[in-house]
C-alpha cells in the first residue's frame, strides 16, 4: 500500500531514469558522431539525430547534455522529408556569446530560430549546414569555448574550514538543477597535496581521485589531467578546480564529493596558502 503522493513520486522518479539513460545513450553515440568527423573541430556543434532512437521530446535535453561536455553552442535536429534540419539550440550562457539564438539569426542562413537566447528551436536547409559551420568558425574565431570560462556560484579556498557543509546542502538539493535552475558551480582555490596523495583509480586507471580539507574531490576519463601531473615539477602541487557538489553514499557512510569539470596544476610554493 501507498499513499497517492508516494505513488506520483516513485513513477516521476521512474520516468526521470528512464530519460536520463537514453539520454546519455544518445549522447554516447552523439559522441561517436562528433569524432569520426572532427566536429569538435568547430566553434559550434551541428548534430543529426536521425541515428538516435530517442523521442523528439528528448532533442532538447540532449543537445544541453552534449553543449555543457563540449563547451560549446549545439544545435541538434532530424532531417525532414523537406531537406531541411529541424531541432533544438543550446547555448553557453557563461562563455562570452550570450546570445546563440541572435547569432544564427544573424547568419542569415537559417529558415527560422525561435525560442530563447540560448534554448530555441530551429530550423535550416541541409545544404546551408556547412556554409553556417563555416560562417561561425569566422566570426567566432577569437572566441575560445574550451577555455573554462566559469561564471561561479561559490569561490573559497582549499582549507575553507565549512567546505563540507556547503558541498552536503548543494548536493541535497541535486533533484532541483535544471535547464531552467542550474547547478552551482564551486570554485576551490590554493589545494596544497602532495603527489603521492593523488590517485589514479578505476579499471582503466584513468579516474583522478584525492582527499583534501576532508574533501573527496574527482576526475572521470581524465589522461590528459595525469599526464600533467607528473610533467609538473616537484613533489607537492598546488590545484585550483571548478566543480559540481555530489553526495556519494555507500552502505551506511555518505561522503561529501565534488566532480571536478575544469582543473590547473602548478608546482606548490612557499607563498601558497
């Protein structure tokens, strides 16, 4: 038996990680897409769904997923019998284009983009795809999408002595982010560690895990992250990071986490903190 409250909540729930798989399954094979033709190559994404066996309903939060991993404006859409691509945009509110809608208006090669500055629907000739790619690698050419550029909700030091506290209240609240209510991000300035405390964990080992301030912080598929700290001299490094809260609980122990999305490594020194 079950109360009608706990019975809309379990099927939200439900219906919630039955989006949140074929999202990150089409995301995987988005992936794939955007590799075998060096599209991360380009200033903005411009994504075909039609391999994709996810509902049109799902184009929107997809094309988010893959604009926040790449850093970069997305646009995703199916081929109509018309020739036309029709989809979903997603732009990056904190890199210096605001405005991803009023930029493609502004290309003159779309057949329509309406919506807001940076969640629209859109619609273009597939034979003018590449002459918009091309458009926006030009106007877009000083702009740097990879760069890390983090409007933060929270800035503290490493040794902040509350970063435990704050990390538990902003991962309690996970269920509330959304396209229209985002996801705090933190930045932790000055961690001081040794190397010898850095893990490399995982089945491939490519999985940075370290412990600092009672604070689990980690790094997934990040090769590129180890190979830069040994290049680093000296045995202790000092990190800055900008990441996300999480709450890791197994068994009966719950572990405050931040998932790190942008890192910098520099060897320590006697005047950090």
């Amino acid at each position: 038996m079950e109360t009608v409250a706990e019975q809309t909540t379990r099927n939200c729930v439900n219906a919630r990680s039955r989006q949140n798989r074929e999202k990150d399954k089409a995301i995987e094979l988005l992936d794939i897409q955007i590799s075998n033709n060096c599209l991360d190559e380009n200033k903005i994404l411009i994504l075909n769904a039609d391999d994709l066996s996810v509902s049109n309903n799902l184009t929107g939060l997809i094309a988010m997923g893959i604009a926040a991993k790449y850093k970069k404006p997305t646009m995703l859409g199916r081929i109509s019998p018309d020739g036309y691509l029709k989809g979903s945009i997603r732009g990056r509110e904190e890199s210096e284009l605001k405005d991803f809608k009023g930029f493609l208006k502004d290309s003159n090669y779309m057949d329509f983009v309406e919506g807001h500055a940076n969640a629209a629907g859109f619609s273009i000739k597939e034979s003018d795809i590449d002459r918009l790619c091309s458009y926006a690698n030009d106007k877009l050419k000083d702009i740097d999408f990879n760069e890390g550029f983090y409007e933060a909700d929270f800035v503290v030091q490493g040794n902040y002595s509350e970063i435990t506290n704050l990390v538990m209240d902003i991962g309690s609240q996970s269920k509330l982010w959304g396209q229209t209510n985002d996801e705090p991000v933190i930045i932790i300035e000055n961690i001081t560690i040794p190397k010898a405390q850095i893990q490399m964990i995982g089945s491939k080992k490519d999985t940075v895990k370290f412990v600092f301030n009672g604070m689990t912080y980690m790094i997934f598929k990040a090769q590129d992250i180890i190979d830069k700290i040994f290049e680093t001299a000296g045995d202790t490094l000092n990190i800055t990071c900008a990441g996300r809260a999480n709450i890791n609980t197994w068994g009966n122990r719950t572990t405050p986490q931040i998932y790190i999305d942008e890192i910098e490594i520099k060897e320590s020194s006697i005047y950090d903190f």
